[in-house]
C-alpha cells in the first residue's frame, strides 16, 4: 500500500525545517524520528558509528519503528504544532 503524506504534514514540516526556534535536542530528535517515519516507514539500519549526530538520528527513528505511518505524521503535526505555537 503507498502511502502519501497530507498536505498538512508537507506544510508544516517546512514550517519546522525553516523555522529557528530553540528546541532541546531530545525534541528535535523525536520530530525527526516521526519525520522519517512518517516519509519511509520503518527503518531497517543499524546504528551507524560515523558520528554520534548519526547515531542520534539513527535511534530516535528506531524508537519509532513500528508506528503506523499515519499515527507518526500525526504525532508530528501536533508535536510541530505545539512547537510552532500554531493552533491544533
């Protein structure tokens, strides 16, 4: 089954990538982790020893692993939302 991300979760994840606010990096981490879920489905890496940045990204996706598509773009656009200050 193909699945597309809405038009709501394209928008308002360039929102997030052009906004600069001030976020933890556990945040930042977990809107990634939902963003490649969300874009990919379920990652199949293992944890890259390149940089600890890599292996960073590389967990907070894994953490996902096995969300459904749709309840990740969900669970961004409201985190986003919340972020952004935009109402829900």
């Amino acid at each position: 089954m193909t699945f597309t991300p809405s038009q709501e979760f394209t928008t308002i994840a360039a929102e997030v990538k052009a906004a600069r606010i001030d976020v933890s990096d556990a945040t930042r981490l977990k809107l990634y982790g939902l963003y490649k879920q969300t874009m990919f489905g379920d990652t199949d890496q293992t944890e890259p020893w390149v940089t600890s940045e890599a292996t960073a990204k590389t967990k907070a996706w894994v953490l996902v692993k096995g969300t459904a598509r749709e309840d990740a773009q969900a669970q961004y656009i409201a985190d986003a939302k919340s972020i952004l200050g935009t109402p829900k």
